[in-house]
C-alpha cells in the first residue's frame, strides 16, 4: 500500500511542489521492499528536541503550517489518508531552512480502500480512531495537524501520554 501511495503522489506532482515526499526508486531484494528517497535533514521532533522543547516562534509555525495544510490539501484531493502525522514524520529539506515534506506513508490509506484499524500515533489520535467510528476519513490528519501546530508552540505534545490507557 505505502509504494501504491508513493507512486500516486509522485505522478500527480512532476514539479515537486506538493510537500511530500517523493519515491525515487523501489525493488524487492529477498522478499522485501526496499525504497529509495532523496536525503533530507532532521524531522520535526529532533528539531524540537534540539531546541530544548522551548517551542518556536509564530512565524516559523506559520510557515510549517502552510506547507502542512498545503500537502493535506493535495493529498486528500488524491483520496490519500496519511494515518500517522506526527513530528517524527515531517522532515525538514535543510537544517537551515523551513523548507518541509511528509513522510513515511508505511500507515497510510485510500479513503476508499480503508483497511487498518490500529493507526496513529497515541499523541496525535483522531477523537473518531479512539471511539472506533469507521470508517474514518481525511479529517483524522487534520487532528494530527492541529496537535503538532500546539506542540511546535510550546514544545511539549498537547496530549502526552506514558501508554494507550492514559
């Protein structure tokens, strides 16, 4: 499913200007998928983290937002439901830039082939995931979204939790 994705995002976007990332190659080597990517720097998390969980200022939230927002916007017009958005899977194009992409599609779906039930990452789960509604929609990584823009504020996740039950 996650080359499936991949595959869709690179041929609806020749110009590279939709903020994901894009598939350069894949191959099965010893029945595994094996994908190759360009290098990109650091994600958002270890960006965070090298900033002391201080938070960022508006304005580079903002332009983070933008390109977020922006790559959801293209990805839900191709019926693609990211599934997993959470800092660790934005990264940054350069260390000295806001310049960002998505990443790992390894949870992502079709909203009209919806096939996992177990998705997100227990900081950033849709209200919808936790309650069980199915099926789910595009709306579950605008949630996502909304709770790593908090976290970029103020440096810490807006519903921390040590495990699934808290």
């Amino acid at each position: 499913m996650e080359a499936k994705l991949l595959l869709l995002l690179k041929e609806n976007d020749p110009e590279n200007n939709e903020h994901v990332i894009k598939i350069k190659e894949y191959f099965v080597f010893r029945n595994h998928l094996c994908m190759s990517f360009d290098l990109y720097s650091i994600n958002l998390y270890e960006f965070i983290k090298m900033y002391d969980y201080s938070g960022f200022q508006e304005s580079l939230i903002r332009r983070f937002a933008i390109q977020i927002l922006s790559a959801l916007k293209y990805m839900k017009s191709l019926g693609i439901i990211h599934c997993d958005l959470k800092p660790e899977n934005i990264l940054l194009k350069s260390k000295d830039k806001s310049g960002i992409v998505i990443a790992d599609f390894g949870s992502g779906t079709l909203d009209n082939e919806i096939v996992y039930t177990y998705i997100q990452s227990r900081f950033y789960r849709a209200p919808d995931i936790m309650l069980g509604l199915f099926p789910y929609h595009q709306g579950i990584d605008m949630w996502s979204c909304g709770c790593m823009m908090i976290e970029l504020f103020t440096g810490f996740p807006l519903f921390p939790g040590t495990n699934e039950r808290e």
